[in-house]
C-alpha cells in the first residue's frame, strides 16, 4: 500500500502566531523578567532635582520662615534618598543649599547661612559666601574668598562679579586712595552687561563725592576747647560730651578761683583752691584732647558709613541674589 502525502503550505503569519507564546515563556525562564526591564548605567535615567515651586512660591513672597522649613524639607529626603542608594547622583543639589543659605541671610542668620556654603565648585555658594563673609565683617576672610573665585575656574563675568563686590574690602581703610578710582574704572571696562557696568561706574561716583565731604580739623576742634571748654567737641558734632565739658570745667576752674578769693580774705593758705584748681586744671587738659578725639571719631565714622551705605545701597542682598545665578520657580 503506498502513502500520498499532501503537501500542505505553510503560512509565515500563521506559524509566528503559534510559536511566539512557547518561545517567549523559555526567553522569560531562561533570562527572568528582569533583565529586560533593566537599563544600562549609561542610558539610566538621571534622578531629578526635587520640585522647589512650593519653597520658591514662599521665599518669593517673603515667608522666608515657611521657605527655609520647606526647603529643610526637601533637602533631608534628598539626603535620606542618597544614603539609602548609595549613589552620589542622588545628593541633594546644590541649589538647594544655596537657597536655604538665602533665607537664612533674609532672617539675619549669618553664622548658620555660611554653614551651607561648602561647594567650592559653585559659583552661587561661593559668590554669596563672599557676601555673607562682608556682612558679618570679616575684611580678611572676604579677601580671600575674593582671591579664590578669581582664581578658580569660574567664567570671566562670575569673576568680575566678585571683583566688584570684593572690591569693597578696600574701601575700610583706604577710602581716600586714589586708586581705587581705577579699581573700579577698570571693572567697568571689562563688564559686557550694562547693569554691572553702570554699577562699578557709580561706585566711582560715589568715591568722588566722598572725597567731598567737610571732615573735622583736630587741631581747630582742640584750639576752640582750648578758649572755651566744649566748644571743640561741639565744633565736631558730639554735642552731649561738649555740654558735659563745658559743665565740669566751668564747675572745677570757677569754684578753684572763687576758694582761692575767699581764702585771701580770709588771710588763710590755698590749699583748697590749690586742690580744686588741680582738678579743674585735669578737667581743662582732659576737655581739649577730648575735642581732638571728638573730632577724629567723627572722621572716622563718616568712613565706615560711607562704605556702609555702599554696600547697602548697592551691594544688597536684593542684588546678591539677582547676580548670583540662583533660579526660583513658581508654578501655581
């Protein structure tokens, strides 16, 4: 007996739809699910920065309190995420600390704002560290700060940034030098934007007006309180320690001529107009070096409150912050 087979075509649709189920349940047994969820390091996904539109919605409106809680918030889950993971790129980013450290200059807290600028590889932290180093007056320790971010490898406008706001360390004890006219003539030179540029501009102004002001004479403050006791120190606007002097002198020299008139009379020794005269006489030597002093004070006040109102008046935290490269987002 012979057998005719029957040649039957196969369909290539019809065969796939058969066989895919038993070859992807080997593929699943073989491999396990996993190994096509996964994906290489490199094409991973990098986490994402925290969403800090609620904190920056609160530090935008000036709750600088509900910011720094939020932001507090945000950046101890970050930490928790890292140590967890183990994995550097899950560190709370540096933005963060930046803006806790600006809520915390916004309270007055200068000490614990500094503690949260420790990246020496941010400009933002460095460039406000600076800041923080000139408000708590610390001279030395923000010329430093200033030497090394013009140093490092910052751009040439984040350099200049702190050059200008460096700059005013010089200004403490050398007001009057000449030079820093072409400190600050030559920063506006290398400025791109017009906002920097006019800044480092009306410093210079600000220098030449300074070089204007009436300051007290020593010598004509002790000649006046040499002819009459306080009017030295009145001449340099300390108006309670002239009166003050004018009080004891006048007392101390007038009681002394008045002993020394009655103990003529009286045909008696001087001894105390002699006394008294000796006190008035301390007071009268001690009324004209106070005259001096008084008006070397005022000089040295007019100073500082030259550069003080420089820095408040242009380098305010206001200005820190629209410089220092710090971006706030507010979403709702």
């Amino acid at each position: 007996m012979q057998f005719k087979f029957k040649t039957v075509p196969v369909q290539p649709m019809h065969l796939i739809r058969r066989c895919w189920p038993p070859i992807v349940l080997l593929l699943l047994i073989t491999f396990g699910p996993g190994s096509f969820l996964a994906q290489s390091p490199e094409k991973a996904p990098k986490p994402k920065s925290p969403s800090t539109s609620l904190a920056d919605r609160f530090y935008l409106r000036g709750e600088y309190d509900l910011a720094l809680i939020e932001y507090m918030r945000l950046h101890q889950n970050a930490s928790l995420r890292s140590s967890k993971d183990n994995n550097a790129s899950t560190r709370p980013p540096a933005d963060l600390a930046t803006k806790i450290a600006l809520s915390y200059l916004h309270r007055g807290d200068i000490k614990r704002s500094l503690a949260w600028l420790a990246d020496r590889d941010d400009f933002s932290q460095q460039y406000i560290l600076l800041f923080g180093l000139l408000r708590e007056g610390r001279t030395q320790s923000a010329l430093n700060q200033m030497r090394f971010i013009t140093a490092a490898s910052f751009t040439d406008h984040q350099q200049n940034l702190a050059r200008l706001l460096g700059g005013t360390v010089f200004l403490e004890g050398l007001a009057d030098s000449r030079e820093h006219d072409q400190y600050y003539l030559e920063l506006a030179d290398r400025f791109q934007d017009p906002e920097s540029r006019q800044l480092s501009l009306q410093v210079y102004q600000s220098l030449q007006d300074y070089r204007q002001l009436e300051f007290k004479s020593e010598l004509w403050a002790g000649v006046f309180s040499a002819l009459v006791p306080g009017s030295g120190q009145i001449y340099a606007e300390h108006y309670v320690d002239g009166s003050v002097a004018f009080f004891f002198n006048t007392m101390f020299l007038g009681s002394a001529i008045r002993l020394y008139q009655l103990e003529e009379q009286a045909g008696e020794a001087h001894q105390f107009s002699l006394v008294t005269g000796i006190i008035g006489i301390t007071f009268y030597i001690s009324n004209i070096l106070g005259a001096r002093n008084a008006a070397r004070r005022y000089n040295i006040y007019q100073q500082r409150k030259f550069y003080q109102d420089i820095r408040t008046h242009f380098f305010n935290l206001d200005y820190i912050e629209r410089t220092s490269q710090i971006q706030f987002t507010e979403t709702f």
